[in-house]
C-alpha cells in the first residue's frame, strides 16, 4: 500500500520559477518537525477529546504521517459547505459552526501560517478548549528563507544522499553555493546522518562558502569529526537561507582505499514517488543491491516495496519493516531469483523513498553504483509526436556517449520509464564526434516486456571506417515506421566497461527536444524562463590528487542549428574564483570527449587545487554532459551532469 502523501505534480511548475514538488509533506516530515509532531499527539491525546479543523485539507496528510488514532475525535470540521458530509480521518465532516457544541478539550488546526485561520474561529471554541496548529512543529525562523510563508518551497530545500565509511569503502557528497550566485545572504546547510536503524549518528550545520564556491562532505571527515565507527546510512541535506531555486543537487562518489573502488551518481531528487524503473537485473556472477532509504518519519510496512520484471504484473514483495529514516539493503536475486541481465526491473517504492541507487558487485568483488529514474504514472501517449517531424526534425532525442572505443565498451539499451508505455518505437543513430552520421539502425516497436541491449562495438565494427574521431555518441528517437505510441518520456540506458580493468560503470537518462527555435510543450527545456532552453551552464566537479577527470559533452540537435557550439570551459577553484578558460567548439549534432588533465596546464590545475570544478558555459546552444573520474589502468566511473 503506498503512503497516502502528494509529493510531486507538474502542477506547481511555471516558467522562471525553478521550483518543482509540494512542499507539505517536506515540512511535516522533517526530521526536527518529526520529533515535535509525535510530542504534540501524544500532548492533545492525553487532554481529552480532540477537533480537528482542516480548512486547507492537510489533516489527511498529518494523519498518514502521526496517527491520530490514540486521539479520541470529537469530530472533523471545514469553511468550505461543498466538503461537509464527506469522510476525513473516520469521521462524518462537519461545519465549524458546530464547532463549539462537540466537547473537546483541544482543537487541532491543521495548517501552518495559521493565526489568522485561528483568529476567525476562536470565538466557537469550547470554553476551556485549547488551540494547537501545526505551528507548534515549525522549524526555527533562522533555518528559513522566507518567514512570512512557512511553506514556501525555497523553505525546504532538502535531499538526500547515501553515505557509507567502512570496510575500505568512502562515498563524498560533492557540490557548489549555486545559491549565492541568485543573491543568497550567508546560506547554510543543515546536516543529519541517519544510520540503518533510522538512529540519528550525527547532526550539525555547515556554512557554505562565497558564492560559486565548492563543499565536500565526505563520509571519512564526517567519521573522524563525530567518532563513530563503520556506518551505512542516509544523509539528509537541508539548504538554509537561500535563494534562486528550491532543488539540492550534487554529485556522489564512491571511492576507496583501493584504486579499484570507484563509482558516482546523481542527487537522489527530493519528490518520492510510486515507481522507478531503470535497475538492470544482474548479469552472470553478479550481485545487485537496491538500497532502500526510508524517507520519512514513520516505517515501511511489510510488504510496502516490491520489485518485478519490467512489462511482468508479477510483484515480489519485501516481507520487511524498514524503520523512520533507515536503510535497507534489499538484494535485488531474493526477491527475484530467475531474472538476469538484460532485464530490467520496475520497483514498486510507494512514495516511501525518494528516487534510490542501486550497487552492482561483481564476482571478483569490484563494486559500482548507479541509480535508477522516476517512472512516470502521470503521463498518456500524445498522438501529436507522430506528426512532429515535419516541424521539429528528429524531435526528441536522447543522447548516450560513446566513449572512446580504444579505451571502453558501450551498450546502449532502451528503457521504460511510464506506465503508459506499452511499446517503444525507435530507431539508433550512430553520430561520430564530427558530427557525421554514420549509420542509423531501425530497432522495432520494442514491446515494453522485451529489453534488447545494442552492442555499440559490434556496431561500429560493421560500419566502413567505424569512429573517425575515436568516440562519438548514439541517439535513441522515436521511429513510427511499423505504428507504435509515444509520450515524449523515452529514457536509455547505457553501460561502459574499461579495457584495461574490466571495472564498469552506467548512467540513464530521458529524452528532449534539443535546440530549435520552436516549441512543443515545455521542449526545448529551460531552467531559468519559459522555452525554448538554447543556452548551456552545466557543472563539473574535478577529481582530486592522481584522479583525473573526464567530460563528454554532446551537441544535440532536432533541427539544424549553429553550425558549431562556442563553449567555455571555465576552471574555478573551491573558493569559486576563476582560474583558466577554454573555448572550444563543438560540431552541429557531434560531441567532445576530453580530460581535465589535457584541457589545461600542469600551473593552472596547480593554482585550482583540490575540489576545483569547471562551469561549461555556452549562450549560444544546449549541450548535455556526462562526466567521469578514471584512474588509469584501475577503475573509473561515470554518469550524466547537473547545471544551476
């Protein structure tokens, strides 16, 4: 049964407003609210009979999160005529103008902001009744952007992350003070590392720098700095005092004692939803771990997390609490023990946790991590697409490097990403890093229930001359020949493997509609103003000491645009000063691959230090990157880019 919370609707997006989710559930179920919320219950329940007023209907929301079963309710009371006589929390909905003949000893207003709410009704509450809001479990005004709107989303910039120290394994959280850049008066991270029992290790704030600036935290410092011992667990993220946008993104990395211990992600995104899709099934002498991270203040029932094939309605459900804010490593073969790589698995999460990483152990022990996406429920195929190609070129496109082929393996696979998807029409394009075409691969009217992986390699062997840059990439775009529907929401999944160490790594991610003046919806995407997005301001962190770091940034195009990009590889130092820049240019639909330790000078990287990053700037297109770190000869990682 899934939590009953909303968490996530488009609804609340507009353009230039860069926020995105509801904000009630992140207010109710923060860990500081959390502990206030369960004292005010017990309180108002030990009193005598409760009302409860919920004029703005977020009683409901309280209830799934605090039980107010032990409260003997004296009844449910609204303002809006049109709601009474429904059911709310097991009662028969009421008027509040019978508020004052119901007996109880306290009224529960279930609003925050709720003084006025209070003010027009305390004239109808029982004499010698008391008055609670939900203001009782707000946060301290110092953690708040905007005082005057408790649920303002720039109030709850909040994540999480996972964070493990032991047995050799490290993991860093990896970011920058994008808020300082939109004017963002001393911001501040509050911090609360949560072990797999959902028992608090340690809490703490963390001033963040000048603006532009970088900050680690790594889970070695955060041992030493509390004294703990190994741990596995979550950690939640809440930016104070900020500005600009409402989202925490970061980069996570896995590293180790060992040079062959090395993986990264993406943030975890801060929306729990229904289901997430894009977790491979293990391949032969393989391990997948999916790590459950319980994101609220209350447990996941037996039976609340499932995981079946993708296209099978066959679910295989957890037959296991996970407490408050624990961590459940949940071994993806106990659940499943017949499917293996190339399946793919749809895990049924329940709004419980946001969108989670799953870990790969191979037979010779290497280890890496990735995550899966949101699959979308909201969504219905749009008969339109079929018809974009007249206007919008090759429509949308969702690009997957190709790195280079001396070096590394690529297998390109499409995935499901909506539940309303019940096929994929699509075809291949093989894109050298010029830009050229060099072959296009019609895939079918995949059904949902098939994975078919394509072996790059094996592809670019067939062709006459294969990569004359040595790299390039592969767009997956829709292709109607033999029927087949289309949402816009095509996904691909696209797994490297090293030569030289064997170690692996993998990343996925969805289509757009990529630089043309025209506009479809919310294609081309824009962060900042309304579309059609053609600018580029993406994020790349650098490794640290003999890591080096690798960008592959890809020049997408639905119709044909600038002939070449006019990028700006600028070099900032942890402080966020500029230390160096680049220019290169990029071909029209081609790609770049390059290093950071042959983009610039042995004295600039030098001057940069540790925990440097790189802006990719471009006001003239839209590129899309994926970054990596590679220890030559020993392990690498990598996935997809952030911007701000």
């Amino acid at each position: 049964m899934s939590l009953n919370i909303d968490t996530f609707t488009n609804r609340n997006w507009r353009p230039g407003n860069n926020f995105g989710g509801n904000t009630l559930f992140k207010a109710l179920g923060h860990p500081l609210a959390a502990a206030k919320a369960r004292s005010l219950v017990a309180e108002i329940a030990g009193r005598g009979p409760v009302a409860v007023y919920d004029p703005l209907g977020e009683a409901g929301d309280f209830n799934n999160f605090y039980n107010l079963e032990a409260c003997d309710l004296a009844g449910v009371f609204v303002q809006d005529v049109e709601e009474i006589g429904s059911e709310r929390l097991g009662q028969t909905v009421r008027p509040v103008t019978e508020l004052a003949a119901c007996g109880c000893k306290t009224v529960l207003v279930a609003a925050f902001d709720a003084a006025r709410l209070m003010d027009n009704i305390r004239h109808m509450v029982p004499q010698g009744a008391q008055m609670v809001s939900f203001d009782d479990i707000r946060l301290p005004d110092d953690m708040l952007t905007n005082a005057r709107n408790y649920l303002a989303p720039i109030n709850f910039a909040t994540n999480f992350a996972f964070l493990r120290d032991g047995g050799g394994n490290h993991t860093r959280v990896f970011s920058a003070n994008y808020w300082g850049g939109y004017g963002a008066k001393e911001p501040e991270l509050w911090l609360c590392l949560f072990d797999e029992g959902g028992g608090v290790l340690a809490e703490w704030r963390e001033q963040l720098p000048h603006a532009g600036g970088t900050y680690v935290i790594d889970s070695a410092q955060v041992r030493e700095r509390f004294g703990l011992g190994d741990f596995t667990g979550t950690l939640f993220i809440h930016a104070l005092r900020i500005a600009g946008h409402d989202i925490v993104k970061y980069a996570l990395d896995t590293y180790g004692d060992d040079d062959e211990v090395l993986s990264c992600s993406h943030d975890a995104n801060a929306w729990p939803a229904d289901l997430y899709a894009g977790m491979p099934a293990p391949d032969a002498g393989e391990k997948v771990i999916l790590w459950i991270q319980n994101s609220h203040p209350v447990p996941i029932p037996e039976k609340g997390i499932g995981l079946n094939a993708v296209g099978s309605q066959d679910v295989h459900w957890l037959e296991e609490t996970i407490p408050p804010f624990g961590t459940h490593a949940l071994d993806v073969s106990t659940l499943l023990p017949e499917v293996s790589w190339p399946t793919q698995i749809e895990i049924q999460a329940g709004r419980y946790f946001v969108r989670p990483r799953y870990e790969v152990i191979t037979k010779d022990g290497r280890r890496r991590i990735a995550h899966a996406n949101v699959e979308r429920t909201d969504l219905e195929c749009d008969p339109r697409i079929p018809e974009l190609g007249d206007t919008m070129g090759k429509g949308y496109i969702m690009p997957l490097p190709i790195l280079p082929v001396a070096e590394f393996t690529t297998t390109a696979l499409p995935t499901p990403m909506a539940t309303c998807q019940r096929d994929l029409p699509l075809s291949a394009i093989l894109v050298d890093g010029s830009g050229e075409e060099i072959d296009r691969r019609f895939l079918g009217c995949i059904p949902r229930r098939e994975s078919r992986p394509l072996d790059v390699d094996a592809w670019i062997a067939e062709t006459e001359g294969g990569l004359p840059s040595g790299y390039g990439h592969v767009e997956f775009v829709y292709d109607f020949r033999e029927g087949g529907e289309a949402d816009g929401w095509l996904h691909g999944f696209c797994r490297y493997q090293q030569r030289a160490s064997g170690h692996m790594a993998e990343t996925i991610f969805g289509a757009h509609i990529y630089n043309t003046a025209l506009t479809y919806k919310d294609e081309p995407q824009s962060y900042a103003t309304r579309p059609p997005g053609l600018s580029t301001r993406i994020f790349l962190r650098l490794g640290n000491g003999a890591t080096d770091t690798m960008c592959h940034l890809i020049y997408p195009a639905s119709t044909p645009w600038h002939e070449t990009s006019d990028t700006r590889l600028i070099l900032h130092n942890a402080q966020g000063e500029e230390v160096a820049e680049r220019t290169v240019n990029i071909p029209c639909g081609g790609s770049l691959h390059w290093r950071y330790g042959a983009m610039f000078e042995d004295a600039e990287r030098k001057s940069a230090g540790d925990n440097a990053y790189v802006l990719v700037r471009d006001v003239t297109c839209r590129l899309f990157g994926y970054h990596g770190l590679v220890n030559d000869g020993a392990a690498f990682c990598f996935d997809h880019m952030f911007g701000f």
